[in-house]
C-alpha cells in the first residue's frame, strides 16, 4: 500500500498542517507583538527626549541666548540612539539643528517633518500622538523615526521683555526629534531569527512526539488488524490479533477474535452437518450393503441350527459347520467394519495434524460410497500413485472432503458413468500432494463455476439440500494450507484439483489447535 494512503500519514499530515498553521500564525502574532513594543518604546523615549529638551531650553529661549539652546541641543544630539534634533519656526526655517549647515535654512513646508501640520491651507494648532511621529530611511539607509513636538506660544513668551510674540501666534515653532531604528531593526530582526528557530524546533518535537503517539496507538494496531484479516481471508481462523489497548482499536480487536472463534464454531457446525448429511445421502446404500450379509447370516444361522438338532454330527456335517461359522464370522467383521467406518467418520475431531497416508484415507473414503457407485451404475476408476504419500494432515477432515466430491461426481452422473481418482506426489520434504477427481457427468456451466463454492448455493432442485457441501470442502482445504480449482465442460464432465503441501505450518496448527480449545 502506498504511503499515501496510509490512516497513520494522512493524520500526522494533518497534524503538521495544523502545526505549521498554529506556530506560524503564533510566531507571527508574536514578532508583531514584540515589534510593536519595541516601537513603542521608541516612540516614548523621542517623546522624552522632546520634553528634556523643551523644558531645557526653555530658560534660554526666554532670554534668547542663542549659543546656549544650541549648546543644549548638540549635548542631547551626541546621545546615543538619536539621529538628529531641529527646531523650526513657523516659517519653515530652520533655527537650530545638531547637523553642522543647517542652521538658518528653510525647508518646504510639504516636506515630511512639515506636511502633517500643512497639509490643509489653515495649518493645525494641535495634533495628536500618532500623526506626530513618521518613519522615513535616512541616506545611510537604516530607518529613523521623527517625532515632532509643537512649541506653544505661552503667557511667558508673549508677554517676555527680550522678544515679545503676538498672543494671537498659537504655535512659535516645531521641535523634531529623529531617532535611529537601526538598533531596533536589528533586534527585531534577531528576535524574530530566535522565534521562528525556536518555533521550528518546537514545532519539530511536538510533530515527532505526536508522529510516535500516531504510530504505536493507530499504525501498529491497525496494521495488526489488516494482517489479521488477511489471515482470515486465507482461510487461517486460528490467528488472534494481539492488542491490549482498551480503546476503540483494542475494542474491536477482542471483537475481531471474538468473531474468529465463532466462526470456528459455526464452520465445525458446518462440517459436521454436512457430514451427517453425507452419511444421510448414503444410509440407504450402507443399509443394503449390510442387509445382503446379514441375510447370508441369516440362512448360515438356520442351516447351523438345523444341523446342532441331530443327535451326532459326522466329520462331513463338523466341516460344514466349521465353513458356516467361517463365513458368519467373516460376514459379521465386515458389517463391523462398514459400521466402524460410519462412526469414524461421523465423529466429531479436534481438527490434529498428524503424518498420514492420502492413498489410505482415499481408500477409507471409497469403501464408504463404493456401494453408492455400484447402484448408480458407477463404474471407480484408481490411479494411485505409490510415491511419498504422507502428509501432516486431519484424515478425518479429508475423508469428510472427498466423501462430498466423490458423492458429488455420482449425482452428477444419474445415468451412470465413469469416476476416475488420481494422485501425483511431488518428490521432497516442500513439494505437495495432488488428488484429481472426475466424473463424466453433465458439467458445470461457465457462468456459475465462480459460486459453486460459495455457502448456500446449488445447481441440485432438492429443497432439502443447503447447498453447503463444496462449501465445506473449500474451507477443508483452506485450512490444510491447501487449493482447490475446477475444471469443467458441459455434457462431457468435471475434475476437482486438489493441491495439499507435505507440511502444514507449525504456527498455524497451534493457533488452530488454541483457537479449538478456546471454542471449546
């Protein structure tokens, strides 16, 4: 099976999408986060340095000591982090800049420390923080942020002696403050590094983690189950799936056993009714068969009984007698051993694979149907090879199976006909026994040979029968370790291929035999 479609990969591939989803958007959110801060930070620190610097020159700006507010501004300018500090008038001009030339130069009022303020014919008088601050590359081209700072014409400037402005002026001038982000641009960017590493590498235990949980609680188990239903599908019902989890999947692995061994007991309940039946379809032969010693039996016993009335037995009459009860007795042992047969094969077995003789339990088998065939008109054709006959095997099983394909070539030929059994033995310890059995019956048609070993289904118009015996005899085989294939054509007759290895696997009888007394 392509990996692809394995249940284990599509959930650890899930899994890892929703990872992948959750720990991006986690990192992203948190670089964000973290970015933002940093900014912030910033942006408060520009802000304080604007009001240092206010509330610095403040005194000075009072009493215009112009060498003073640019001591002030340069001394603030050298601190670390800061790119530059200018002060505008309202015109635009430059008044004082910690950039050595700028002093007493005019920007456009579109300009970006200026438009803001500009942007509309009236200028503002007031803004709030947000549209105070820009984010511009410098020449150098590492980001700076500006942060303006309006400087308010207070009751003190207005009424001053030294420089008087007018109450109406709201606004005297800007103060922009331009603080370098490169220093934070590179924290962010080390930041983010370490998250998205550390994210990955979390991301990577967790998928590892969750991959093995995946794996000993779905895959394993799973995969115990689909080999599990694959031996059942071969025909060995003695394999049990050993998981002892108590969730779902060890649920339905008890479940799965559970199912196994009563489908052993229902398959044993199988075999035996068809062994009864096949004992039923030859009762009547087995009865006439008996019948006809037990009538020689019969008159011998009277003729016997006559003869012991005479008061003294010559040696002619004592021989007689002798040969009578010679034929009584051998009569009577073979009505025992037609009787002992039945039995046999009527027992019900524990399913024990011991070394035996096929050409033996094919012989056992024809002596059972031989009358069968000889009232039907049945003429027994016999080629049994005398190689290696011996193979690990139930005898009573077997018999039970070709007791139903011998019955079966009979009723296949009403009129009578031609039933021919050969074995072929494969030389060695892992070769195989075959058994071919044919009959020159009607045939099977095409169309219904894929069923005739399907449970329940016949070709035979009998209501009484169940259509079970091929059936039996294909499960038989299956458990054998065996095969069995048909070859048929219409009108001229049919041959059943029986294939059965020397040696049945070891594991395989033992789980049968468990499985057996389980049932049991």
């Amino acid at each position: 099976m392509k990996i692809t479609r394995l249940l284990s990969f599509r959930l650890v591939s899930l899994m890892l999408a929703v990872m992948i989803v959750f720990f991006g958007l986690y990192t992203y959110i948190n670089i964000r986060f973290h970015t933002s801060h940093l900014m912030e930070n910033v942006l408060l620190s520009a802000n304080r340095v604007g009001d240092v610097i206010r509330r610095s020159t403040h005194y000075s700006m009072l009493l215009n000591r112009r060498e003073d507010l640019h001591h002030t501004i340069q001394t603030i300018g050298n601190e670390p982090g800061i790119d530059g500090i200018r002060i505008y008038n309202k015109r635009g001009e430059i008044m004082f800049s910690t950039t050595p030339g700028e002093d007493g130069s005019s920007v456009d009022l579109q300009a970006e420390a200026c438009y803001v303020c500009h942007a509309e014919e009236k200028p503002l008088e007031a803004l709030p923080m947000k549209k105070r601050s820009r984010i511009f590359s410098s020449l150098q081209g590492y980001r700076v942020l500006g942060v303006i700072n309006p400087i308010m014409n207070e009751p003190v400037c207005y009424n001053a002696e030294c420089h008087a402005h007018p109450s109406d002026q709201a606004v005297l001038g800007v103060l922009d403050v331009k603080m370098s982000l490169g220093q934070v641009d590179e924290m962010v960017a080390e930041s983010r590094t370490r998250m998205i590493i550390y994210a990955v590498l979390l991301m990577a235990l967790v998928a590892f983690l969750s991959a093995g949980f995946i794996f000993l609680m779905v895959h394993t188990p799973v995969k115990k189950l689909i080999a599990g239903t694959q031996e059942i599908s071969n025909g060995n019902l003695s394999h049990e799936i050993s998981i002892q989890s108590r969730d779902e999947i060890g649920h339905l692995a008890r479940s799965f056993n559970l199912m196994t061994r009563n489908l052993v007991k229902a398959q044993d309940h199988l075999c035996q009714m068809e062994k009864m039946a096949s004992i039923g379809k030859l009762s009547a032969t087995v009865a006439h068969e008996i019948n006809n010693p037990l009538a020689g039996i019969l008159t011998y016993t009277k003729l016997v009984l006559r003869m012991f009335k005479k008061d003294r037995l010559t040696l002619e009459e004592k021989k007689s007698v002798e040969k009578y009860l010679s034929f009584i007795k051998n009569e009577t042992g073979r009505c025992g051993d037609i009787v002992k047969n039945l039995l046999l094969f009527s027992k019900r077995t524990g399913g024990d694979f011991r070394p035996e003789s096929i050409n033996t339990i094919i012989e056992k088998s024809l002596q059972l149907v031989n009358h069968h065939l000889e009232i039907q008109g049945v003429t027994l054709e016999k080629e049994l090879s005398q190689g290696d006959d011996i193979i690990s095997c139930d005898a009573n099983q077997l018999q039970q199976a070709f007791i139903a394909l011998f019955v079966n070539g009979v009723e296949a030929m009403p009129k009578g006909g031609t039933l021919k059994v050969k074995t072929e033995y494969m030389d060695g310890g892992g070769g195989a026994a075959r058994i071919l059995i044919s009959d020159t019956g009607y045939g099977i048609p095409e169309e219904i040979r894929p069923n005739i070993f399907d449970p329940f289904f016949s070709t035979k118009k009998d209501e009484k029968r169940v259509g079970l015996g091929l059936s039996v005899v294909y499960g038989i085989i299956q458990r054998h370790g065996g095969s069995i294939h048909v070859e048929s054509e219409t009108n001229r007759g049919t041959t059943f291929i029986v294939s059965l290895p020397r040696q049945r696997h070891e594991k395989d009888a033992a789980g049968r035999k468990l499985k057996e007394e389980a049932v049991a």
